[in-house]
C-alpha cells in the first residue's frame, strides 16, 4: 500500500519535472506564484485573502498543466498542422488567459482592499 502511494508521489512529481523543464510559461508562473506567497507572508493578508489568492495560483498552474497535456496528445494524435488541432490549442491557451486573467485580478482586488482599508 505504502509503495503504491510513494509511486504515485514519484510519477506526479516526475511529471512536475518535465513541465518544469519544458515549458517556459509554466515557469514563469511558478515564479511569480512564488514572489506572491512571499508578498502573503510579508503583507499579511487576512487567511481568506491568503486562500483565495493561492487558489488562484494553484488555478493558473493547473491550467498550465492541462494546456501541456492537451498539446502533447494532440501532438501524438496529430502530428504536423492541421487546422482543428490549432483551434483546440488556442482554445486552451484561451484558457490558461482567462485563468490568469481571473488570477490578476483576484490579486488585485485583494491588494487593492488591503492598502485602501489600512490606517
């Protein structure tokens, strides 16, 4: 039972690498995910503040992840151009912008509200 979880933390985070690795947006996501928990810790947000901005990042990441799938498999299905394999990685690129678009401005707000309520 204990190897079956360890094998599952090891290919999850086998999979963490190879995102990390390939794909330059998810970086600089994580990045940025990591100067604003520091920004959290600095600012001292209140814990709901605190939750909705990680959940937020956790959305943008996830998404990154999902967009990396999706192209992969439709690399592996699809090789070359083809126009409704663009369409749906456009589509998922939307995604991932609608998702970090969201993310701003939950970030926003929530600064916004902490500095225009301190006294």
């Amino acid at each position: 039972m204990f190897q079956r979880l360890k094998n599952s933390f090891r290919y999850a985070l086998r999979g963490l690498r190879y995102i990390w690795q390939t794909e330059q947006s998810f970086r600089i996501q994580a990045l940025v995910a990591l100067v604003l928990i520091f920004a959290l810790l600095v600012l001292n947000f209140s814990y709901v503040e605190d939750a909705a901005i990680i959940l937020a990042i956790i959305l943008v990441l996830v998404l990154e992840t999902v967009n990396t799938i999706v192209e992969k498999i439709l690399d592996a299905l699809k090789p070359g151009q083809d126009n409704l394999v663009g369409k749906i990685k456009d589509m998922m690129a939307a995604a991932v912008l609608v998702g970090s678009s969201g993310a701003l401005v939950i970030g926003l707000l929530t600064v916004w509200h902490h500095f225009s309520t301190y006294k």
